[in-house]
C-alpha cells in the first residue's frame, strides 16, 4: 500500500494528538490521586498527650467526639516541651493543656508568635504548689522546708522535667534558696512515690495541680507560697498550630466553645479512671451523662 506525503502527515498528527491525550489522562489520574491523598490527610487531626490523668481524660473526650462526626484521631503521648515546638513547626494540630498565666509562660512567650493560643480557657480553677500529706501538722509552708530537710531527705520528688511546673519549682528552689534536689521522673513514678509514702505515714513533698485525683486518694495539702513563685489561680488554656483554624473550622469552633467547672472535670476523670484499659468508652459514657453540656460546644 502506497501512502501520500499528505495521508503520512495526517496519521502522524492523529498519532501525537491520541498520544498527547493519553498523558493529559494519566496526568489527571496522578492530579486525582495527589488530591485523595491530601484530603484523607486532612481528615486526621493529631491532639497532644500527656500522662496526666486531667489531661488523658480531655483528649480521650475529644477523640470521641470528633470521630463521631466523622475525624480520624491521632492521640500523640508528647511531652509539653516537644508538644509546643510541633505546633510551630505545623506537625502537631492541638495542644489541649497550656496553663497559664504562670506555669507555661517560658513556652507561651517562646511560641505566641507560631502558635495560636487561645484567649479564653477551657478550666479556670487550676491550682499549682508544694503539697506534703496532711499529717505533716508543723509543714505549712515552703519555708518551713529547710529547717526540715532531713525528714524528707533533701529530695522533692518531681515529674517530667520539660512540664512548665518543674521549671517553675526549679524557680521555687531558687527563691527561697531550698536544700533540696528535685528529682526528675514521671508522673506516674511520682504519683506511686506519693502514694507509697502516704500508706506508710512517712514524709514526702511534691509539685501538684488541682485537678488531680491524687488528692481523691491521699489526704495532702499545698504548702504556702508567701513569695507567690507558683501564682495563684492558674487558668487552662488550648493552643493550636496557625493554620488549624482555617483547616478545620468548625472542629476550631467547637473546641473554642469547650469549658468545664470543676463537677464536670471531675466526673469526667473519674469515667476515664474506671475504665482505664479503654479510657475512649469512660469518655465516651461521661458524653452520654452530659450531652447538654456537649451541645452547647458543638452548635
């Protein structure tokens, strides 16, 4: 068979044309499947964790929350240190614990201006301190501490060294020059210290917050303060990386209209505390028990 210059020229450009089609097609596929894959991506928010009880209970709430309206969930266990820094670097979505004004000043003051930080707090009764078991009946007061050094060994059994708390007691240390070491661990390491110490009636002094169960389970006091180092009130606040806001606008609403009184942390605790093994089904219930105070966040 015999082709023209004219025919050779036509079929070639019907060939480029078909082959031209098939690349703009697989292109697309690519465009379609890159667009998937962010989607899917932004349906997964990742929530810090701390090993506090207050803490576990907040975020074990939201993850029900947010996955009954149809969000993946990531829970990431970080330190609050490593929590601040990924909201700034954009790879962590909330940290749901910021407590404020005195606690975590070093770290709002470090990431106000990469963080979004909220304005009004979702607890406004935290209380933060020195606490020694009750029965320490001549132990009142941070200055009483030195001329009792020996009773607890010069030791002040901490936690997690990057909580702004440590930090702060570190300050406590300086202000009113204690003789003491502050033993870094964790919470949990602290927490069975305590409890171990107060079974036994023998001494022990600590950092610790209200809300706490500790306080359920031993009877403790908080030492006062005279120089005001801890602050006074302290106010729970969330912080959010700069753009979550515009990602997920009403997950940002929702959260931004949470608060809970005392009674309600509390409850809420308690829930996630009985079922330990699954603190997602305690929140889950607490929910159930409290869908009026839900809605009002979620509306």
């Amino acid at each position: 068979m015999r082709f023209s210059k004219q025919s050779l020229l036509i079929l070639t450009t019907m060939l480029l044309l078909v082959l031209a089609a098939c690349s703009e097609s697989d292109s697309s596929d690519d465009s379609d499947k890159e667009s998937e894959a962010s989607a899917e991506d932004k349906d997964t928010i990742i929530i810090g964790q701390i090993n506090w009880p207050e803490n576990i209970a907040v975020t074990s709430m939201w993850k029900a929350l947010l996955e009954d309206e149809g969000y993946d969930v990531n829970l990431k266990l970080m330190e609050m240190g490593p929590q601040m820094a990924s909201l700034a670097e954009g790879d962590l979505d909330i940290a749901p614990e910021v407590w404020l004004p005195v606690q975590d000043k070093s770290y709002y003051d470090k990431y106000k201006d990469e963080a979004n930080f909220e304005e009004d707090p979702w607890y406004r009764n935290g209380i933060v301190g020195l606490a020694v078991p009750e029965y320490m009946e001549d132990i009142n007061s941070i200055e009483d501490l030195n001329a009792n050094k020996d009773k607890f060994n010069g030791d002040i059994t901490g936690f997690e060294p990057g909580a702004g708390t440590m930090k702060k007691t570190k300050e406590v240390i300086e202000d009113y020059d204690l003789d003491y070491n502050l033993i870094e661990s964790s919470e949990a390491a602290m927490i069975a210290t305590i409890q171990d110490k107060v079974d036994n009636k023998e001494p022990v002094v600590a950092p610790l917050w209200k809300p706490h169960d500790i306080f359920s389970k031993a009877d403790l006091k908080f030492l006062d303060d005279p120089q005001k180092t801890y602050g006074e009130t302290e106010k729970i606040y969330m912080a959010s990386r700069d753009e979550f806001k515009s990602d997920y606008e009403n997950v940002y609403n929702w959260m931004s209209n949470w608060e809970l009184t005392d009674e309600q942390l509390g409850d809420l605790m308690v829930s996630v505390q009985e079922n330990e093994d699954a603190p997602i089904k305690g929140a889950e219930k607490w929910i159930e028990n409290n869908q009026d105070v839900v809605d009002e966040w979620m509306n």
